[in-house]
C-alpha cells in the first residue's frame, strides 16, 4: 500500500494528514504517546500530577521520530522505563533516562526518604540494605512511631511483640 494512500486513509478518519513514521505498533511510540498525553490532556486521569503541576515535554520531542533517536541513542531496551531524574522537572532530554522499574518506583515524589548512618534512601531501598533487620512494613512503622532510624534499622523483633506478629503474617 502506497504512503499516500495510507495518509488520505488517517485523513478519512481523523480529518487530518498524520506522518507515516511506522513505529506506532511499537512499545517505544506507546511512551511517547502516553508522556505527552498525561503532559498535555485534562481527561488524563494522571493529567493532574503531571500537566495540572506544570511538567511539559520539550518541544523537539513532538516528532516522534526525534525521541526515538534520542531514546536509542539513551540506552532505551523494551525491560525499561522513563524515568525524569528531576521528579519536578520537564520531559526534556538533559532530565530523562531509562531505568528499571525498581529505579523509577525509588525516584517518586511521595516516597519516605530516611536518613541514617550518613545516607539517604527511601525506606523500600533500605529494607533492601544488608543493614536491615526487618521487613520494609516494620521500618516504616518503626518510623512512623518516632523510632530513630539506625534503632529502627538494626533492632531485631523481640519475640511476641505485635510488630513480629504482624512481619511474620505479611
């Protein structure tokens, strides 16, 4: 089928010519859509943490065929996500990359970041620390009860205790 006649067929339905660019089945062109969507579009149901406070796409990236180049050229792979270093930041090339997604979950704003022995890190990512003794339900608790943070890190479970029998529970 000739572009031209796959163009006056979009233009049919949508009343307007669309660049054939052939990525539009792709999981690639999906982001793309989805970012400037909820950048963009009131209806969005995320539209509100995202074009409501402000984040923008730049506007280099309204062809599409440029963020693919620049996703590429990013380290962007099919197990990965867009992620805004700057959580409060625009789309732009300088504050995106590709992460996992346990990168880009740590890299929220509404996360509880902990401070303790000299670092930073959100509770989910200390649970993980070799440091941790308990479930990453228990540290937040321990916080939320104004534990301080190496006690609430390091002090085991006393045996009995609600806290253990709710970890052990899940």
């Amino acid at each position: 089928m000739p572009a031209s006649f796959a163009a006056s067929r979009l233009r049919q339905r949508t009343g307007q010519f669309v660049e054939i660019h052939g990525g539009h089945r792709t999981r690639l062109y999906r982001i793309w859509m989805k970012l400037r969507s909820r950048c963009r579009n009131p209806n969005e149901t995320k539209w509100p943490i995202y074009g409501g406070r402000g984040i923008r796409v730049d506007p280099t990236w309204e062809d599409f065929s440029v963020f693919a180049l620049w996703a590429t050229t990013n380290g962007y792979r099919s197990d990965l996500q867009i992620d805004r270093i700057d959580v409060d930041g625009d789309y732009t090339p300088d504050n995106c990359r590709f992460v996992t997604p346990q990168v880009n979950s740590n890299n929220r704003r509404n996360n509880n970041r902990l401070l303790a022995f000299g670092e930073t890190k959100t509770v989910a990512e200390w649970a993980r620390d070799p440091r941790c003794v308990v479930s990453a339900w228990c540290l937040y608790r321990r916080i939320k009860l104004g534990c301080v943070p190496e006690h609430a890190l390091t002090l085991p479970l006393r045996a009995g205790s609600s806290l253990q029998k709710r970890t052990l529970r899940g």
